[in-house]
C-alpha cells in the first residue's frame, strides 16, 4: 500500500471534511469546464466528460453546479478559461512526483510549485522525467460498510475490473481505463453506494521512506501541493511504514 493512499486515509480520519469537500468542488467545476470545452457539452460523446460528471455525482456536487460548469466550458455561460498542464519533479529521497495542474494563470502556477518542491528537498524536472514511472487506471473507491468483498468482486470482475483491495480502510477498485465507467455502473445497478470513481496514475515503482526527515518532509509537500488551488492531482511514488506514518502524521 502507498504511502500517500494511507496519509489520505488519516487526513479524512482527522477532519477537514468540510474544506475537502469544497476543494473537490472546485477541483471538479475546472475539470467539467474543460472537458466540455475541449470535446463538446454531450457527454454520451465525450468520455471525459462523462468521467466528470461521475465523479461529481459520486461526490454529490448539485447538478446544477455541474450544468453550470458544462454551460462555461461550452462557452454558453462567461467563465475563466483553464489550462491543463502536467509537471513532473522529485521530492525527498528522490520521491517521483507527477502534478496534473489547470490553472488561468501559468506562471503563478509554476512559480509556486518551484517554491513548494524547494522548500521541501526537491525539484521540477523536465517533462518525461517521471511520466513513464506512472501509469493510467481507473480507481473506484466504495466505504467498507457498503457491501461485502465477495459480493463485490463478483460484480467488479465480472464487468471488467482488474482488481480489488481494502488496505487504506476502504474498497478500492482498480480497473482499465477504458473499463472504468462499464464497473461503475455495474456497481451502481446493485445499489452500492460509491465514494469516488476517477481516472488516476499509479506508480510501477516504489521508494520507501525509513527517517522521520524524509516522511515528514515527503507527506508535508504533498500535503502542500494538494492544498494548491490550480494542482487537481498529486500523484507519488513513496511508501511509509504505518507505525512510522503515524509518528508523523
């Protein structure tokens, strides 16, 4: 299990759920906007699309929150334009870091990235450095009390996912990209209530922080650099053991 899925696990676990709540928001408004802007406001063509507005439903954001997204990404509504950008670089111990970032404001987003990674032992690197260590999947995430691991594995695998676990204190669902909607909706016809369903990165590779310095400074950034308005994503490749996890959480 991945470091950052644990911190994630104890951040929910310590509160926060309100802000949370309203940073999903934001961070779903931008990627509906885009979606719609970039392959149109339908989402039974736009996969994309359709992904976010999943993921927005999953996260029980109105619906007309989404619709007004749809309306200003298709330009039907005035809103900011946003800019997908990716950026890649290092943490601590060499810790590969892969930032999915929309933003109006290139400049500033960059700035305070470099500012961030500085300040906590690492770096940006150039695009590729870290991309080919990550890889594209689809995760669905279901609370423990929702059904049974068996029930569920029959109905996951059966509409295509690759595999399921409960290490971070919940169902996670790991599918093919292309799989994640078909699983979702299978899950969902059984009326099995979803906490998330998202297309994400997970890294082939693992490095394990064994100091108190490097975790701490590894799960700071990270924290840091998801509190950041314009990054939607932080994706990483370290891995804590619990009991040092929990000294410096």
């Amino acid at each position: 299990m991945s470091g950052h899925s644990k911190w994630s696990t104890i951040k929910r676990q310590k509160g926060k759920l309100d802000a949370e709540r309203g940073k999903i928001f934001t961070r779903l408004t931008k990627e509906i906007a885009v979606a719609a802007r970039e392959g149109g406001g339908n989402p039974d063509g736009n996969a994309r699309l359709r992904t976010a507005i999943a993921a927005a439903k999953a996260a029980n954001m109105p619906s007309d929150n989404v619709k007004r997204s749809i309306l200003k990404g298709t330009g039907e509504l005035p809103g900011v334009t946003y800019e997908s950008i990716t950026y890649e670089g290092y943490g601590p111990a060499g810790v590969a870091l892969f930032l999915q970032v929309m933003t109006d404001n290139k400049n500033r987003a960059v700035s305070e990235i470099r500012h961030l990674l500085t300040k906590w032992g690492g770096n940006l690197g150039a695009n590729g450095c870290v991309a080919w260590m990550f890889h594209k999947k689809g995760v669905i995430t279901i609370e423990l009390n929702a059904t049974t691991e068996a029930a569920l594995m029959d109905i996951a695998l059966d509409a295509g996912a690759e595999d399921i676990s409960s290490d971070t204190g919940s169902f996670e669902v790991v599918t093919p990209p292309d799989a994640l909607e078909d699983v979702r909706a299978a899950i969902e016809k059984k009326e099995i209530k979803i906490v998330s369903a998202e297309i994400t990165m997970h890294p082939s590779n693992m490095v394990k922080l064994t100091t108190e310095k490097d975790a701490n400074a590894m799960l700071r950034l990270y924290e840091a650099l998801e509190d950041m308005d314009d990054v939607q994503k932080v994706y990483a490749n370290f891995d804590i053991e619990q009991s040092l996890l929990e000294k410096v959480a």
